[in-house]
C-alpha cells in the first residue's frame, strides 16, 4: 500500500525537461524586461533585488557577461509572484495601447477640424462636449490661417495638445 502511495508521488514531480522549459521561460521574461524603459519597473510587483539587477543590465557590455546576468536575473524570477508580473505587463501594454489609438484618434479630428473648419468643430462638439467652444473656433482658425500662409505648424500643434489634454470623446 505504501509503494502505490510512493508512486503517486513520483508522478507529481515534475521531469528534467519540463523544470530546463520553466527555467528557460524565466529567463526570457527576465531578458523582456531588462529591456523595458527604467520607469515601467517601478509598476511591476517586484523585489529590490531583482530591480538591482535589472538596473545593472546596461552597464553589461560584454555579451557572454550579459547572457549570464540575463540567467542570474531568471533565477532571481524564481523567488518572484510571475502571474503578477505578466498580469501587469499585460495591463502595460493595453494601457499604452489605448494612449497610441487616443492620439491617433486626436491627431484624425485635428485634421479633420483643418480641412472642415466649423462644420468639423461642430461634430466635435458632439462627441466631446467637454471642449470650450470658443476656444477650439479659435484654435482651428488660427491652425487654417497658418496652413494657409505656409507657416510652421505651431498652432497646428497646439490645437493638438488641446484636444489630447482636455478631449473626452463617447459615443454620442
């Protein structure tokens, strides 16, 4: 009875291949995130010493050296919560995801207002309401004016940061 008891434990530990794929897994994770800007670490549920690690990373310049600094930042992963980690650079990446469609989205009425004039600030009007009638008119016709006159686009630009800082678009 204690044998099938032995056996079943056996089964439950995992083979060489599959702790080599684990362990290979975390250190590309831990590559992945050598390579994220410094700023993104700190939103990432990590320990001081895994950071310290990471931190070292560009002053590497010798690539065998920095192969094994990858490794030794995937057996420090070992000791991290990794479905938190990945959960948050998921969260990251819709995160910027959503600013790029937002800015593209600000530059398409910006361009629209340029070409529309009035009739472009007044459907605007209808899918931010939040905007200041007044002095949205006053930036697209400034942004036309200088279009015309073969200006640099400084209005243009402004009429840009006005609608990505202030724009609340729905569905309206």
């Amino acid at each position: 009875m204690s044998d099938n008891f032995e056996h079943h434990e056996d089964l439950n530990e995992k083979s060489k291949s599959q702790v080599k794929k684990e362990l290979l897994e975390l250190t590309a994770l831990g590559d992945k995130l050598a390579k994220l800007p410094k700023q993104q670490w700190d939103n990432l549920p990590i320990s001081d010493t895994l950071k310290h690690a990471l931190k070292e990373v560009p002053k590497i310049n010798h690539h065998i050296g920095l192969k094994r600094h990858i490794k030794y930042i995937g057996k420090l992963l070992r000791n991290e919560d990794i479905e938190a980690i990945e959960q948050q650079l998921v969260l990251d990446n819709q995160l910027h995801t959503l600013e790029v469609q937002r800015e593209k989205l600000c530059e398409h009425w910006r361009n629209r207002l340029l070409d529309e004039g009035d009739k472009g600030v007044f459907e605007l009007l209808e899918v931010a309401s939040n905007l200041d009638r007044q002095h949205l008119r006053q930036l697209v016709r400034n942004a036309i004016k200088e279009k015309e006159l073969d200006k640099p686009p400084k209005n243009q630009r402004e009429l840009f940061r006005y609608l990505r800082d202030n724009a609340e678009f729905s569905d309206g």
